[in-house]
C-alpha cells in the first residue's frame, strides 16, 4: 500500500490529495493546524495537529514522524497567503507566513531525509506557486517563499535522487478554486476560470517523471511567458494582482469587513 | 549654480552586516566617496577591526524583531539609500543540516530583510530612495547548501515582486556576488584553498554593489567574476 504524507491536508488543495490518494488505496497521513478539518477527514486518515508557525508543536509533529514508517509520497502542501500593498500587511502576519510557508517544509525534510522516513524510490512533492514563473506583487512575501520553497526542492533534486533513490518535485499551480485562492484574489468572481483542486491534484499523483509540474494549459502557457519574457510577466501581474488589490485596500468598507 | 555630477552628491546610507566581509566594505567605499553612513553588525563597537572608518555604528541582532523596530526609530531620520547586506549561511548538504538551526537561517537571511524594508519603507518613499538587497548567485539553487540557497530565491523573488509594487516610489535591486573573499566561506565550513584565492575581492563587490543599486532597469543583477573583469580597464581610468 502507498503511504502518503500531505502537510495541510484538511482543506483546499491538500484536501483533494488526500481523496486523490484514498481513491487510489493510498494509506493517508495528514498534518494540519486545523484542529476541526482534522475531525471531519474520512475514516482510517492518520491526523497529526500542529501548527506549522510554531516552533515546538513543529519539533513534536517531527518527532511523531520520525516513530512513523516510511512514506512513499510526502507532499508538502501547506501554506498561507497575505495579500495586498506590502507596507499596508502587518509585519508579524508576513513572518508567520515565512515560518508555514518556508522554514517549516525545509525543517520537516531535514527531518525525515536524516530519519530515513522517505521510502527509496519515494517522491518527495513541494507546492510552489505559479508565482516562480511570473511573479507576485501584492503577495511579495508569499512570492519570495514559494521560490524559496522551489529553489530548496532544486538543491536536492540531484542529490537525493542519487543517493536516495529519492525523486523531489515541485507542482506550480495557477489560481485555483480554493478558500485560500479565492480569498487573496482581486476578483473573488472569477471562480469559473479557475482550477478545480481536485485536477491539479490527479496531476501530481499522475505525474511520477519531471521536477517541474504546471497543471493546466492556462497555467502552463503563463510559465512559458514568463521564462521568456520575465519582465512582461511581471507589469501584467502588476496591472491585473497588484493594481486591484490596492484599489481595494484604498476603499476602507472592504478593508474593515476582511 | 553649479553643476554636479549625480553620483558625486552627498547621501545617507543605512548598511547592515557593517561590521564584516562585504558590509565593511561598502562603508569604506561610501565613506570615501564622501556620504553619510549609519552601520549595523551584530558585534558590539568594541570589537570592530581597528581601522574602521568613522561612522554612526551600532550592534543590533537583526533576528531580532523588536530590536530592528527601536534601531529604525532612533537612529534613522533620513535616509536615501539601504544596503542590506547581513546574512549567513552554512555549507551543509541536507543530511548535515540541523532542522533547528533551519530557522535561524531563514530568520537572518529573509525575515529579517522583510522587517527591515517594512520598517524602512515610509523613510525611503520619503526621499525617493532605493533599496538594496544581497544575496547570492547560489539563488539559483546550490546541493552544498540548500537551505541557504532557498533563503536567497527567497529574498529574490520577494525583491522582484517588491520592486514591481514600489515602481514608482522607492527602486528595489537585488544584487547577487558570486563567491567573495570575506571569510565568509571559512565560517560557512568550508576550507581556504587555491579556489579561495579566485574569489571576488570585496572592494570590488563593494562597487559593483554600490553602483548596481543605482541601475535604471533590472531589479536583479549578477555580481560575477566576468562582471569583475570587463571593469577592471574602467577602475584604472577613473
Ligand atoms: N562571501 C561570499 O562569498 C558571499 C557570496 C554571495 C553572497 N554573500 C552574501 O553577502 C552578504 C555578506 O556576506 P559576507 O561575505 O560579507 O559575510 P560576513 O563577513 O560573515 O559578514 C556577515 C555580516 O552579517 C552580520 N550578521 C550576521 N548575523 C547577524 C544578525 N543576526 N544580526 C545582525 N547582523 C548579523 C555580521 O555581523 P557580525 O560579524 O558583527 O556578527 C556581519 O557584519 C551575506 O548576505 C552573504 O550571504 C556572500
């Protein structure tokens, strides 16, 4: 049987992994924060709660995984977003960010590579973010460590596969129809052109070849622009993310209700 | 009135990581080229080298959040220019790694940046200032050290958003040196050899740092050996 990890597995896209996975008679380890998403997964899931931002409950899930046996697929999922003006968000709100986003998947690795917790012949799946390709602005702290998060999986990726037998990927996925997604975008509307999370998370599980996976042709195309052409990527972002975001900030009623 | 060539007026820098390496370095080429410099390091006053240049020094541990805070409020009034330059970083492979000092590292090398700019922001945009932000050419990914690496993508990709939102108002640059001889290596764990001799010397980055922030276009620059090279003819002749 296929045992997976899937770091914020309780909502969004690390939600439809672990129905991915079950689907496929993968046996499911889930790590959130969430204490009552954890409740309502399905029968025979493994929860683990912690909150990734702090320091103690992440050594504590780390030492409840390294008891665990080892895992075929980990897919470090979990992450958070602040949006808007980068001096208008709360300075605090954006280290937290850093500390879920970034420091707490590059400790868990650590973590299990050192404890031998990663099955040879695993897969060792990061979330990046579309982002890498075309950038963020309104979001310049979540962008920066997204492409942290994928420039760790690039380190590895050689080294891991070599000595391991270990395969790292990173999926960089567009908007999607998430709570998460939703919430940070400028045109909450927009549902209809977005990802179903549950595509992008039949892609990962399809998807044992490759480093890099771009679920979607819209998604794909818009890392292709950006590889070529970064700086056009960027003022497009700008025009569509940043500038309707801080026209939103400027209208204090939308601002109080968030 | 008298006409000044723009790089010859006289500016206030803030410099972080003063106290060492490529930080101490830029200060010394500030200082002769005539501007104001405020430092940071973390070691105190007293155990700075013996000829360092006079300037408004003061330790401040930059992981530290509310140290930063109180640094920025007494010490800053104006300011056209910060040069973030503290950072560390250690050679360690992933099996080398200690998954408790990951924090530390990403602590120094990006969250404390993010502070820095958040608190520096309102003081720039003020003056119309830039911002300076070094990293690394090991942003692009490094097996020797990838927690490291990952702290530089990181504050590349947050540079290149940032520079996008501040357009208009304050210019943003990440500056990116190839490998420097500061000693940098040799705490990071790795031994001075013959390699450590083809380093980049610091007083050229220093420059290349110092002019790169000041670049029309681009928020990013690499700071190589081929940089390094094709300017040496333009050092002679100034
Ligand atoms: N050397 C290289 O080959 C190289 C290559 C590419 C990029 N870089 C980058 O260039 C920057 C400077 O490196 P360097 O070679 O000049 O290194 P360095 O000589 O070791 O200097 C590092 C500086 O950062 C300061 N610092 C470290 N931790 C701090 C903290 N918690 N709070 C406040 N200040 C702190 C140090 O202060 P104290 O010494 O007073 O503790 C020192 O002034 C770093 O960001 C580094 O990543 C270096």
């Amino acid at each position: 049987m296929t045992r997976v990890l899937i770091t914020g597995g309780a909502k969004g896209l690390g939600r439809a992994c672990v129905r991915t996975a079950l689907k496929n008679g993968g046996h499911v380890t889930v790590l959130d924060a969430d204490a009552s998403g954890l409740t309502q997964l399905p029968d025979g899931v493994s929860a683990i709660h912690a909150d990734l931002a702090d320091a103690a409950e992440l050594r504590s899930a780390i030492n409840r995984l390294s008891a665990s046996e080892p895992f075929d697929i980990v897919i470090m999922n979990a992450g958070i977003n602040a949006t808007g003006p980068f001096e208008t968000l709360p300075v605090e709100r954006q280290a937290k960010l850093i500390a879920v986003n970034l420091t707490a998947p590059m400790a868990l690795t650590t973590a299990l590579i050192q404890a031998d917790k990663i099955a040879r012949d695993g897969r060792l799946v990061f979330v990046g973010s579309l982002s890498h390709f075309v950038s963020y602005p309104g979001a310049s702290t979540y962008a920066g460590t997204k492409d942290g998060l994928t420039v760790f999986a690039r380190s590895l990726r050689r080294h891991l596969r070599r000595s391991l037998g270990i395969r790292v990927q990173v999926v960089a996925p567009g908007p999607m129809d998430t709570d998460h997604a939703t919430e940070h975008s400028p045109t909450p509307d927009d549902r209809g052109t977005r990802m179903h999370p549950s595509v992008v998370a039949d892609t990962i599980w399809r998807s044992w070849s490759g480093f890099l996976i771009v679920p979607g042709m819209a998604a794909s195309g818009a890392s292709i622009l950006g590889r070529l052409l970064p700086g056009m990527a960027g003022r497009i972002m700008r025009r569509v993310i940043f500038e309707k975001l801080q026209a939103r900030t400027s209208e204090p009623s939308n601002l109080s209700s968030r | 009135m008298k006409w000044q060539a723009p790089h010859r007026r006289s500016r206030i820098y803030l410099v972080t990581g003063a106290s060492s390496g490529i930080g101490l370095a830029v200060v010394k080429q500030l200082c002769a080229q005539g501007h104001r410099v405020i430092g940071t390091g973390r070691r105190s006053g007293t155990s700075l080298p013996v000829d360092y240049p006079d300037i408004d020094y003061r330790a401040v541990d930059l992981t530290e959040a509310a140290a930063i805070e109180r640094f920025i409020d007494d010490e800053i009034d104006g300011l056209d220019r910060a040069i973030l330059c503290a950072g560390a970083g250690f050679y360690r492979t992933i099996e080398e790694e200690r998954a408790g000092e990951v924090e530390h590292i990403v602590s120094i090398n990006f969250t404390a940046q993010i502070r820095l700019a958040h608190a520096l922001y309102g003081k720039l945009a003020a003056r119309k200032g830039r911002l300076g932000l070094v990293g690394s050419v090991a942003h692009k990914g490094a097996a020797a050290m990838p927690v490291y690496a990952a702290t530089k993508a990181a504050l590349d990709g947050f540079g290149r958003a940032l520079a996008l939102e501040w357009r208009d108002r304050v210019a943003v640059r990440v500056l990116h040196p190839g490998p420097t001889r500061t000693g940098m290596a040799e705490q990071a764990g790795r031994p001075a050899d013959w390699l450590t001799k083809l380093m980049l010397p610091p007083h050229a980055v220093a420059d290349m740092v110092i002019d790169g922030l000041e670049a029309d276009r681009g928020y990013r620059r690499t700071i190589s050996y081929g940089r390094y090279l094709t300017r040496l003819p333009l050092r002679a002749a100034r």
